[in-house]
C-alpha cells in the first residue's frame, strides 16, 4: 500500500515549505474581504503562513499577503490576524 502525501504549503512569512496542517489559512472571500480560517475550508483565495507573529511581520513589511492577493491590506486587518495567531 502507498503512502498517502503529505499536503505542503509555503508559509507567505519565512517561505519555508510545511505541512499544510502546521499551517493558518488566510483567506479573501469574493466581496474582498480577508480573514483567518482556523478550519481550513472557507470559501475563497487562500494563503498560508505559520502559526507565529515573526511570519506575519515578515509577510507584512514585504507586502507578501498584498501581491497573493492583488488588494491592499489596511492595517486593522494585520492587527485582527496577530490577535487571532496569538491566541
């Protein structure tokens, strides 16, 4: 019997390619609007970024989640994704 794969994704922060499980989805919806989606299976663009804030700095001083997703991010919204990666 085959192994199944293991599901990877590059985490938008450090760049670094992990286990889709070990990471946070974040998501733009049609209306554009962005959040996190702790579950996995929202609707929409997705990016991943590890469980950590130095990812989510890195990602924001290089405007890495702007460029996945073609929008400009207000600030509020970094905050509200610190606030819920910090949990």
């Amino acid at each position: 019997m085959a192994e199944r794969k293991i599901p990877l994704r590059k985490c938008i922060g450090c760049g670094e390619m992990k286990d889709k499980r070990t990471l946070v989805r974040i998501v733009r919806n049609k209306e554009g609007e962005i959040s996190v989606d702790l579950i996995g299976k929202k609707p929409g663009r997705g990016a991943y970024i590890c469980k950590n804030i130095e990812c989510l700095d890195q990602a924001q001083k290089a405007k890495r989640l702007e460029r996945a997703f073609s929008t400009k991010i207000e600030p509020e919204i970094y905050d509200t994704m610190r606030r819920e990666l910090g949990e």
